[in-house]
C-alpha cells in the first residue's frame, strides 16, 4: 500500500468515530436542557404549561458542568476529525445512482442535456461520500442540525444568562423605558428584569435597535411570562439559523464536498448549536442577515438592506460589509446604491431608539475580556510598568495592529492562492457560477472572502471575545472554499467554550470556582498560540504558493 492510500484508509477510518461524537454531542446539548434549571440553565417563571419545557429535573451541577465538558469536547473533536476526514475524501464522491434524490448536474457535453429528467441516465455528482466504509450525506447533516435546532427551541435556553437581558431589554420597551440608558435595576419588583443576573443587572443594552425590536415583540407577546417571552425569542433565533444553513446548502449545492463541509461547519456544527440556538445569543440573527447579503448581492438594494439589518442587530457583524464593498470598488454605481440603503437602514434604527444607544457600545468597545490573551498582556504592563492604570489605550492600538497583521495575511494568501467563493447561484441551474464570478478581485478573491478574512482577523485580534462571537467566522467560512483556516477557527472556538464553561457566574458551587479564575484565564495561552499559528500558516503558505506558480512558469528560451 502507497503512503498515500495510507492517508486516505486513516482518514477514512476518523469519519465513523468523527459523526458518533457529533451526534452524541448534539443529544448532550439537547440533554441539557430538557433536565430543566440547573447551573447552566437559568430557571424560567410563568406557567408551567407554556414553553419551553423540560423535566425539571434539578440536577447536581457537578453532572451539569460534566455534560456540558463532554458536549464541547466531544463536539470539537469530532467536528475537527470530521472535518480532517473529509478534506480529501477517500474515494470519489457517490452518483445519483447511489443516492435517488440527488439534484442531477447536467453538462453542455451531456447528450441529454436540456432534455428534461434525461439526466438521470448518466451518473452525476452527489452530495454523498463513502470513507471507510461510512456514507456521509450532506443533506442527511443538514437535516440532523435543522431538526436539533428546532427541538431545542422548546427547551429552555443553557449556557449563559444572556437571554435574560434580552427579555428585560424588551420588556424594558413595552414600558416605556429606555433599554439604552436603563439597567434591569431600574424596574425593581419587576418579573422578567428581576431574572437577569449579576454582573448585567445595572448594564443598559449593546444591541441595535433591529435586536431591540425583536426583543419588544417577545416581550409584548410573553407579557408578564419570561417562558413565553423566552419562547418567542428562541423561536426567531432557531429559525434565522436554520434558514441560514438552508441558505449556504443552497449555496453549495454544485459541489458535494463543499456542501458536506458547509454542513459540518454552520447547520450540523455542535459548537454552534451549543451556543447560537441552545445559548440563544442574538449573534444568530445577525449573522444570518450577513450571509443573506454576501448571497443577494446580485441585488445591490437588497443586499444594501441586509446588512443594514446585521448591523442594526450587532454593529461588529459590519465588518462583513467591506467583503461587498471591495468586490464593487471598480463599479461605483452599485456601490453607492448598497452603502446607501445599509446606511439608510442603520440611521432610521439607530434615529427611532435615539442615538444614546451609541454610548454602550463605545463604553464595551475598550473591554477586554478575561479569556482574551490580552488580558495577559494587561497583567504584564502591570506587574512591569505599574498597577495605576488599565491600559486599555495601548491594548487597543496593540489589538489593531494585530488585526491588520492577520487579516493581511489572509488577504496576502487569498490573493496568491486564487481563493474564491465560486458557490452556485441560488437560482437557475445548480452548477451555474454566481453573478459575481466575474466581478471578483484579481486572484479571485471575492466578497465573501475578504469578508471572511476581515472578520476572522477581528475575531483573533480583538480584546473582548466570547464564545458565540465565533459563529460570524464560521458561517463566512462555509461561503469559501476548504483550508487548514477551517481547523484554526473551531480549535479558537473550541478553546473559547471551554474558557467560559459555563458562562454564567449565579448558581455555581464554591468548589468549581477554579474554573472561572483558574483555567479561564490560562486558556488565554492557547489563544495566543493559535493566533501565532494562523499568521505562520498563511505566511508559509502564501510563500509555497509564490515558489509553486514561479515553478509552473514558462521559462525564457535563450537568444
């Protein structure tokens, strides 16, 4: 057997091993909550008949906190084996012959071509794949994750207290008072603020005012119940995650292994369903507003309005919008029409809440969070130049430089590498190239790229980071084509998981306080760590592409 058969026969075995801890992972989160209020679940009041519901068990919070180990453990793992699994698939992908609800991809050659339904007489590629023994489907993971999603919108949310504040945020709303300059310490005796814990109680909102919207129309249906409330906000945020994993299926439906990986890194990810739909975190809805723009974008109007939206829910997801901006830098038409409906959209938002609601965000803006390696980095200025002083300044400026370190290294690498989105159309035929295909950067690097490239920059760069931030990297990631990136950006979300584990501070016993002060802020290490091994891979790899295409040259004949 060649070495290489060998690699492919490993790489086939990891994929069995690989789904079973996905799966069992998604069933753990699932478990979670269904054992109703516990440390990392945060009890709901209202009537017991009204969703979401669960056992009400009351389980020890050491069973808790293991299952909640095992999930991201096992998720991680899995998603990381899976991912390594399929990037160079054993075998050739299956045919429709082998799956009979395959989408049939006909050719120009194709003697049936255009014949309607003849295509099916001829084998074609499907979003199946067969590695050691075991037969992946795109659509089958696609369906586990939408299926999760929706499942545990009826349980009670887990892993944070953050669905708290937006229920008082909402209710804040439906009483006249002002989320943006207001804390839920300021409607004492109140049954939906007096839930949120410490330390949000006196901390006005973040969010923008698309987010607060949603958030008072919760609030107005829920009334006085923080379940149904609850219940109405983990119905919208389940459903803009399914539809954005419909929506990058749809977008990679031509090409079966980049349909497979898209799957495994938005609608069947555990990571994700641990902390977007299980955690409920606003990020969802923004980020399925992002990759409905990059995919619309054949409509400069629309597109204009989605991310106005993304960025009326969570201002950071505006860092998206330059993937667009730079693939319409050439066509200046077009871009003013975009930018100016998104803009559009953001200042009517921000002009119906008043613009007070900017003041949070520049206060959380010089945050640094105590998983974050720059909390090391504070720790060191003081301990060498003083304890006086926070600073956040030269943290700041550090951080910036760091991101314009990742991302050009990125975007160095995109360029040479040739790295393009190259999805299908959302409408037409499956394998027609998108409208954009010609309009991309020399190089091919497109939108969605330089999207993605900014983004995940900002997301290993930046001094405040959490967990769910990471959902905005990934679901740009399934919009590109496969690197070792893909790796990179679960182990940083896997790492962070397991810093805030779990990210609550109430209803957590003395003994496992470690886990906050101890291992949370060593795990900033590993950030650092990953960081470096981002910016020394694209390096390496730009530099191999370089030596590659100097290779292939044609080389001058002599006189």
């Amino acid at each position: 057997m060649t070495s290489e058969a060998r690699r492919k026969q490993g790489r086939g075995r990891l994929a069995g091993p690989a789904m079973v801890a996905i799966v069992v992972s998604i069933l753990l989160t699932i478990t979670i909550g269904l054992l109703g209020p516990s440390a990392m679940v945060p009890a709901l009041t209202g009537p017991a008949w009204q969703p979401p519901y669960s056992l009400a068990a009351h389980p020890s919070p050491y069973l808790v906190i293991a299952l909640a180990t095992a999930t991201l453990l096992l998720g991680g793992l899995g998603l990381l084996a899976a991912l390594f699994a399929t990037s160079r698939p054993g075998s050739p992908p299956a045919t429709t012959r082998d799956d009979p609800d395959a989408t049939p991809t006909a050719t120009p050659d194709d003697p049936d071509h255009g014949s309607g339904g003849a295509a099916f007489r001829r084998p074609y590629p499907a979003p199946l794949h067969r590695l050691g023994g075991v037969l992946l489907s795109a659509r089958a993971l696609v369906l586990v994750g939408c299926a999760a999603a929706a499942v545990l919108a009826f349980l009670p949310p887990s892993g944070s207290g953050d669905h708290l504040n937006y229920a008082a945020y909402g209710r804040m709303v439906t009483l006249g008072v002002d989320p943006y300059t207001h804390g839920a310490i300021d409607l004492p005796g109140d049954p939906i603020a007096d839930a949120v814990e410490e330390p949000w109680r006196e901390e006005p909102s973040v969010y923008g005012p698309v987010a607060t919207a949603v958030q008072a129309v919760a609030s107005w249906i829920g009334g006085d119940s923080l379940r149904l409330t609850m219940f109405v906000l983990a119905l919208s945020n389940a459903a803009a995650f399914i539809v954005t994993g419909l929506l990058v299926d749809r977008f990679t439906r031509h090409d079966p292994r980049r349909r497979l990986r898209a799957a495994l890194l938005w609608t069947a990810n555990p990571l994700l369903l641990y902390h977007l739909v299980a955690g409920m975190h606003v990020d969802t809805l923004a980020i399925a507003c992002m990759v409905a723009a990059l995919l619309a974008r054949g409509r400069p109007m629309g597109s204009g309005v989605l991310l106005g939206l993304g960025v009326a829910i969570k201002v950071n997801a505006g860092l998206v919008a330059l993937g667009p901006a730079w693939e319409l830098r050439r066509r200046p038409g077009r871009l003013a029409l975009m930018a100016g409906c998104a803009v559009a959209v953001v200042v009517v938002g921000y002009a119906v809440v008043g613009f007070d609601a900017l003041a949070p965000i520049t206060r959380t803006s010089k945050s640094i969070s105590h998983a974050s390696f720059w909390k090391l980095v504070q720790g060191w200025l003081q301990a060498i130049v003083g304890t006086g002083s926070a600073y956040r300044g030269a943290i700041q400026v550090g951080s910036l430089l760091v991101l314009a370190l990742v991302a050009w290294s990125l975007l160095r690498l995109a360029a040479r590498a040739g790295w393009s989105s190259g999805g299908g159309a959302l409408s037409g035929h499956p394998g027609a190239p998108s409208w954009h295909a010609s309009s991309a950067a020399p190089g091919g690097v497109d939108a969605p790229v330089v999207a993605m490239a900014l983004v995940v920059a900002y997301l290993f760069a930046t001094p405040y980071i959490l967990p769910w931030y990471d959902g905005l990297a990934l679901g740009m990631l399934a919009l590109v084509g496969a690197s070792a990136l893909d790796g990179l950006v679960v182990a940083h979300l896997l790492v962070l998981s397991l810093a805030y584990l779990p990210a609550r501070v109430e209803g957590q016993p003395d003994d496992l306080e470690w886990l906050r002060t101890v291992v949370r802020p060593q795990l900033g290490w590993a950030l650092l760590a990953l960081t470096v091994a981002l910016v020394a891979w694209a390096w390496r790899a730009a530099g191999r592409e370089r030596r590659r295409q100097a290779s292939a040259a044609p080389q001058r004949s002599g006189p």
